[in-house]
C-alpha cells in the first residue's frame, strides 16, 4: 500500500466535475478521483473545519462508529473497475479488524474527520497514479483563502449544474 494525502479538491474545468486528488507521500504520483458535489462539499467542510448544527453523514458515520468501540485506523482504496473506484474502511475493535466497503470519496470524507491515514493498492498507483506538478495553490490544507476559494467554486458548481449534465 502506498500512503497518499488529500492535495487538492478540485472541479475539472471539462467535465464540471469535482475531482480528488491524491498525492502519494514521498513520490511524485497523484491518483485522481473524480467524486459528487455533495461528497465534495463534504470534504470542503472538513477541511475547513466548518461545525454544522447537526451532524453531517460523514460525522455520524464517525460517532457511530465510535459508540461502537471502535476506531477507523486506515481507508484503502484498492482498485478500479469499469472506470469505479472502490475501497475500505479498516475499523478496529478489540483487537479484530473489520473491513468496510465504501465509496472514495465517502471514505475520505470520513478519513479526514477522524484523522485515518489514506491508503493506495500499489497495483491501482501504479496503473492509474499520474504525474503532476501541482503548485502550492493545489494544497488541500493551504490557508483559508484557498478553502473558500475552494468553497465557493463548489457552491457555484452546485448553484448551477443541470441534471443534463450528468447525462453522458
């Protein structure tokens, strides 16, 4: 498994599709994702720390999984079939593994609410992994100037996208 970090959420300026991408510590490799806007939005949120007056899908998921006993220890995305991605959640009670389905971009939203590390299948790195120059205005964590850039892009993207265009 090779370890990645959340560089950036961005929207693809040709598909008007938010995307994930994710850079591999120590390399030079981004494995992008392409995601939904709510999933995208949820992130954005959790990167910005935003607290929401009820819990948001992701932070349930998190306290559930807590009430329970348990912990998330890592998210693995683990491979790529007819262009979806899949992946786990490995939770942790009593001393039991216990492996999870879940969508990426869920996964992430989760990962990033309980600080889980992410995890990437070598095979699906070494596939699909792209190298990129990504500037320092791609950080995922860069000051909160970019976060609502980010934010507001996102908003923007939902204010204005069309069931038509999910028709491809």
């Amino acid at each position: 498994m090779v370890e990645v970090v959340l560089r950036a959420v961005r929207v693809d300026v040709g598909t008007s599709t938010p995307l994930l991408l994710l850079e591999e510590v120590g390399g030079d490799r981004v494995l992008p994702i392409f995601i939904g806007a709510p999933e995208a939005t949820a992130i954005a949120y959790a990167l910005q720390h935003i607290d929401t007056p009820r819990p948001m899908s992701h932070d349930l998921l998190g306290n559930v999984i807590t009430a329970l006993g348990a912990r998330v220890f890592a998210v693995e995305i683990t491979e790529l079939v007819d262009n979806t991605f899949f992946s786990n959640l490995r939770l942790l009670r009593d001393g039991r593994e216990i492996l999870v389905s879940a969508r990426p971009s869920d996964a992430v939203a989760l990962a990033l609410r309980v600080g889980a590390p992410l995890l990437v299948s070598d095979e699906l790195m070494n596939a699909e992994g792209q190298v990129m120059e990504l500037g320092d205005d791609d950080e995922a964590d860069a000051p909160e100037e970019s976060e609502a850039d980010l934010l507001a892009e996102l908003r923007d993207f939902l204010d204005n996208v069309r069931p038509e265009d999910f028709d491809q």
